[in-house]
C-alpha cells in the first residue's frame, strides 16, 4: 500500500485541527505535521494525541531546507513531544540519530530524510546506501527534477529498494514522481490541501490526485500515457483522457509530459521511457513545439505513420504496442485533421469524399491552418488561404495545390468579397483574454443558411466569430468540437474503444465555463 499523506504547515492547533480535518474528508490517509515554526512542546503533543489521522512529525531545520532555526538539542526536545505519531523524521544529516532511543521504548517509527533542492544529489547512490544503513524504517530521498528523466531514477530507486521508501522529485517536471508513486511501490506520496498550502513545489494537491488522477484505480500494472508538450501546465487533456479511462474502466492514467522544445529533448524523452522497465508507456498525445519531432522521431525508428499524417508533416498522437519480446512498436497518426474535416462535415450532413469541388476559405496559415489545407485538399475542395502573412499563406498553397484539390492565397482583407460557403477560422484571433475580437472585424463576407462558419479557438466556446456568423444567419460550429473529436480519435486509437465522448464533452466544457 502507497499513502496518500497531506503536509500541513501548523501555525497553531486551531488551523491545524481544521487542516488534518479536511485532510480526511478529502481521503488522506496519513497527514504530515511540519512543526518547523513551533517552539511550544505542549503544543506538539497536543497536536499529535488530537489528529484525526496518523501523523508523521517533521521538524525541518533550516540547514535542510525548512523553516527551523533552533539548536539540535531544542529541536530534540520538541521531538520527543512527538511521541504518540505514528512516524518522526529526521534529517539523515542531523546529530539526533545517536539519541533515538531516548524518543522511548515504544517511540513512533523514523523516517530518515535526504533533500536537495538544487538538483539531483552528486553522489545519489552514496546518500541512498547511508539511507539504507540508519535504524529509520523508512528512508526518503526528494531532489528537484530538471526533466522528466529525474523522474525514472526516483523510480528504479523504489525498483531496487531495501526498505519501505519514499522516493519523490520536485518542481513541475518532478510532477510524475508523485503520481506514480503508487504504481512503483513506494511508501507514500504527498498531495497538498489546496495550492497555496503545498510545501514543495510541483505538488499536486488532493482533489487532482483523486479527482483526475485517479489516485485510488493506480496500481502496478495500470498502463500509462500522456501529453508531451512545452508549456503542459494548463492542458486540459489529462482531465478528459482519465475521465474517459475511468468511465470506460481502462486501467491507465494520462498525465502531462513536459518535455522542453527541440527534436534532442524529445528523443531523449521517447527513449528512456520506452526503455524504463515497468513504466506501461501505452500512448502520448503531442502538441506543441513536438508535433514535427514526432514524425521525425517515428520515422527515424521506423515507426507506423499514417500517409496524412506525413504529408501534412506532424503526428499528434503515438500508440505504443510491445511485441512478444517486449520490444516497442510506434504508430503514428494525425487526428487533428479528422477532427476538423468531420467538425465541418457533421453539420453539413455530408461525407468527407462529398468536400471534392467545394470552396473552402482557410482563414489562417499557423499549424491548424496547415492541417485543415492538407485536409480539405486531399478530399479535393477547393481551398482559399487567407492569412496576416500573405508569403505563409502562398507557400501553403504551393505545397498542397494540386495533390488532389486547388489551393490558392489571398489577402486577408478579401475575405469580404470571397466566393467560399464553408469558413475555418485557425488564427488566435478572439481567443481568451481577446474575446472583443474577430477576424470578420471591418472584411465580414456574405453569409447565408447555406454557409458554415467553424472557429478553431474553443476559449470562450462561444467566440465573437461565431456570434456575427450566427446573426447573419450562417450555421457555427466551436471549437470544443474539434477538441472533442482529436481528443475521442486518441482514444479509439489507443484502446480500440469508443471514446465516452459524453463525459469527454462534459469535462471540457466545466473547464471552459469554470
Ligand atoms: N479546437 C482545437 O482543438 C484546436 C486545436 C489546435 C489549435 N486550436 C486553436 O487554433 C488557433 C491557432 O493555433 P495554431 O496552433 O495553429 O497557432 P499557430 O501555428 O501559431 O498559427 C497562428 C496563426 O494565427 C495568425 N495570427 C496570430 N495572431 C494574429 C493576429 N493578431 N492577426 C492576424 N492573424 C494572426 C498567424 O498569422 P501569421 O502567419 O501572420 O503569423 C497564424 O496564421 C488557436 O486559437 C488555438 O487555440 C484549436
């Protein structure tokens, strides 16, 4: 069993006693009363008898990253206040570990501690071999993470461990370690009570845990993947992809994956989590900057790659297979591009084949604007190009007139006189926090019933585009569809499932109406 512990700050009993509470009520198992800012041995003990939940007791000292100025033997003092706690930590640098015994006979059982909040610890397996050699029960080592990569260290340390360990790295790429604490075995993870209470960043706090990260159905063998992005923080994607697991009763849990811009870091991601022995790496979501990187990266390992997907030249989701060796089989596709084909032909009422000869006007030449020309032209419409950078637009037009349909460019100030029905808007025009925008601003096109009008942007869901395309009576289609539709293509992809597209759709759209 891995506890879920919660550390608390205590300030005094009143704020503590509140604490541990909500501590439970969220589903702790253990809470962490860090005492670095009391002085009052009274006050410890008290702490300790009146918690709800078994207490590990930590008094940092400064010399360790905490909060603590006394002396080792005031610090000791207070400790040995702690005696009624289940656990006592103690730095693996203090002076008190010659003093344990006076703690009493029955004295709470000693986890011994190793921070380092600059990096990964010089000499890592030094420390974790004086870890192991202390009379503690539990020993724990945390150091900040400067990649993902730190991440699978802190696992092959719980891989190999000699005694029950918690082993956790910091900082957001350290995120991972926390999570999966459960699946590799290790003694505990922490989850703060809400975000300003975390003690150490990168934390993810309780509801996350239980709530999107499906803290309770982790388990050695649940299957893992992700979104691998720069920057990942604010994805709504792990929050739909477990809802759907959860809902579909998939063992797995999908996490963001912040892997830093360039082909070098990707690949260097890719191979050493396919290679980490346990690790379940079943399938990634790519966005941003990495969508070219993967296709590179399949294609260098030979990896399966859908034809659109190349000719558009990005993969946004990868599947995992392992053959009977163990060996890892990639599969690339491309499910933005169906996303948008099918946000537009939906409503229409058509099949994709039924776009041949139709006009399209692309209103953007950026990574979705490219999709959607690649998209539209392989079905044979018709496609217009209309961009800010006219140059951009033209060479998009270049690569793709011809394949199948006719791309051309124009000026973004045609975009009143077009001769198009069907608009995909792919600019970051009206998106959150410029909501007053649109890019129909001064160039608004004639629009019937008979037009359709799809905006990209999904934040706000209901955009100022979609608003004027509406009023003059054209159908709309948000971008919350296209999200939906690539986020469903990954699932079915992945699983060989159906996406529970309702609770994908209910998932985002909380978020977006937060
Ligand atoms: N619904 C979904 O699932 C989904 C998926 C992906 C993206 N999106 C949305 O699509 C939009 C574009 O994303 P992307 O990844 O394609 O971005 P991108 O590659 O950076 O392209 C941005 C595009 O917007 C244009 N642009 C930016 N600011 C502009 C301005 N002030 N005036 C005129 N044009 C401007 C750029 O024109 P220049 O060439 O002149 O710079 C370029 O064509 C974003 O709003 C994003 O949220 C939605």
């Amino acid at each position: 069993m891995t506890y879920l512990c919660v550390p608390i700050f205590v300030q005094d009993l009143a704020q503590a006693r509140r604490d541990v509470a909500l501590a439970a009520e969220a589903g702790a198992d253990l809470v962490e009363l860090r005492i670095d800012d009391v002085t009052d041995g009274e006050l410890v003990g008290q702490l300790v008898s009146q918690s709800t939940l078994p207490v590990i007791v930590t008094c940092r000292p400064t010399w360790e990253g905490g909060r603590c100025g006394l002396s080792e033997e005031e610090r000791f003092e207070l400790l040995k206040k702690a005696e009624k706690a289940a656990y006592v930590d103690l730095e693996l640098r203090s002076s008190l570990w010659g003093k344990i015994e006076q703690l009493g006979e029955n004295h709470p059982r000693m986890i011994v501690s190793f921070h380092d909040f600059s990096g990964r610890p010089e000499k890592m397996y030094n420390v974790l071999g004086e870890l192991n050699s202390t009379p503690a029960e539990i020993a724990k080592i945390v150091w900040t993470a400067r990649t993902l990569r730190d991440n699978l260290e802190a696992f092959e340390i719980l891989q190999n461990r000699q005694k029950p360990t918690i082993a956790l790295c910091m900082g957001e790429a350290g995120m991972l370690s926390r999570v999966l604490a459960k699946k590799f075995g290790a003694f505990l993870t922490f989850a703060s009570l809400s975000n300003p209470s975390a003690t150490a960043p990168g934390q993810v706090t309780i509801e996350q845990m239980k709530g999107i990260y499906r803290w309770d159905a982790i388990g050695a063998d649940t299957k893992v993947y992700g979104v691998v992005g720069s920057p990942i923080q604010h994805s709504m994607s792990p929050a739909i992809h477990n809802a759907a697991f959860s809902k579909v009763g998939i063992d797995a849990v999908y996490l963001p994956l912040l892997v830093n811009e360039g082909y070098e870091s990707f690949k260097a991601f890719m191979e050493s989590f396919l290679a980490m022995r346990g690790m379940d790496l079943s399938g990634l979501s790519i966005t941003i900057p990495h969508k070219e990187n993967a296709l590179r990266y399949l294609t260098e390992k030979a990896g399966q790659i859908e034809p659109l997907a190349q000719s558009i030249g990005a993969v946004n989701t990868i599947r995992i297979d392992r053959t009977g060796d163990g060996e890892p089989k990639l599969h690339g596709i491309n499910t933005d591009y169906a996303a948008i084909l099918d946000s537009i032909t939906a409503p229409l009422g058509i099949k994709r084949e039924d776009l041949a000869g139709r006009r399209v006007a692309v209103i953007g030449a950026g990574g979705t604007g490219r999709t959607a020309v690649a998209a539209l032209a392989h079905y044979g419409a018709t496609v217009v190009v209309y961009n800010r950078t006219r140059e951009r637009a033209q060479l998009l037009a270049d690569e793709f007139n011809g394949k199948t349909g006719k791309v051309v460019s124009a000026e973004m100030d045609k975009l009143c006189g077009t001769c198009c029905d069907i608009f995909i808007h792919t600019t970051s025009i009206g998106m959150h926090p410029n909501a007053e925008a649109s890019v129909f601003d001064g160039r608004m096109p004639k629009l019937s019933g008979d037009s359709l009008v799809f905006d990209a942007v999904y934040n706000p869901m209901q955009t100022k585009l979609l608003t004027l395309a509406k009023q003059a009576g054209a159908r709309t289609v948000g971008g919350v569809e296209m999200f939906l539709r690539q986020a469903a293509g990954q699932f079915d992809f992945w699983t060989g499932q159906p996406a529970p597209v309702e609770i994908m759709r209910q998932v985002i759209e909380q978020r977006l109406t937060r």
